[in-house]
C-alpha cells in the first residue's frame, strides 16, 4: 500500500449508524471533537477514528482552531449517494405502481 491514504468510499463511510449520526450532528452546527464525542456512550478515540473515515471519504473536513480541531460538514460527496438512490427510486416507484394497479383491477373482477 502507498505512503498515501487510500479514499474512503461514500457507500462505506455512511454504511456505520455512528457515522451517519456523526453528519447529522455536523449538518446542524459545526462541532469540536470534545462535542462531538459527548452525543455518543463510545470513547472518544472511537469517534476520532470515526472522523477520520468521513474525513478519507471526503464528506467531513477538520481545521486546527488553537488546540481544537473543528469539524465540518462537505455534503458535496453525496450527491453520489442520492444519484444512486434516485434511479432505485424510480425502479421501486414503478413496481409499486404496477402492483398497486394489479391488485386494483384484480379486486374490481371479484
């Protein structure tokens, strides 16, 4: 492996519910480490190293504030994310809308 971090995948940064909680924790406010870690019952270190999968995959970035290091949300990454959802969306919108006009037509022949 490379001197350089290898990226952190959006799919796999979002895949863990610390993590998610962690952005939406960022979205409302930008936070210090100390803050952060006081939402969660895991040790700080544990949030840390949280952070620094968000921050590999580009959706948190961190900026030495005196002592503290403050972090931020950079949703820009999940734009990925809702693009793929959003074909999925579609695809499951037209199942349900077939289903729901078969089983309509279906208890109108009974």
């Amino acid at each position: 492996m490379s001197a350089e971090l290898q990226k952190v995948d959006v799919f796999q940064a979002i895949a863990d519910p610390t993590r998610r909680e962690v952005l939406q924790l960022l979205s409302q406010k930008n936070q210090s480490i100390a803050e952060l870690s006081s939402h969660f019952e895991v040790s700080r270190t544990a949030v840390v190293k949280h952070l620094n999968v968000l921050t590999e995959a580009g959706l948190v970035r961190g900026d030495k504030n005196g002592r503290e290091k403050i972090y931020h949300l950079q949703p820009e990454p999940l734009k990925e994310l809702k693009d793929w959802l959003a074909y999925y969306e579609k695809f499951w919108y037209n199942k349900l809308t077939k289903l729901k006009y078969a089983v309509e037509n279906d208890s109108l022949n009974k």
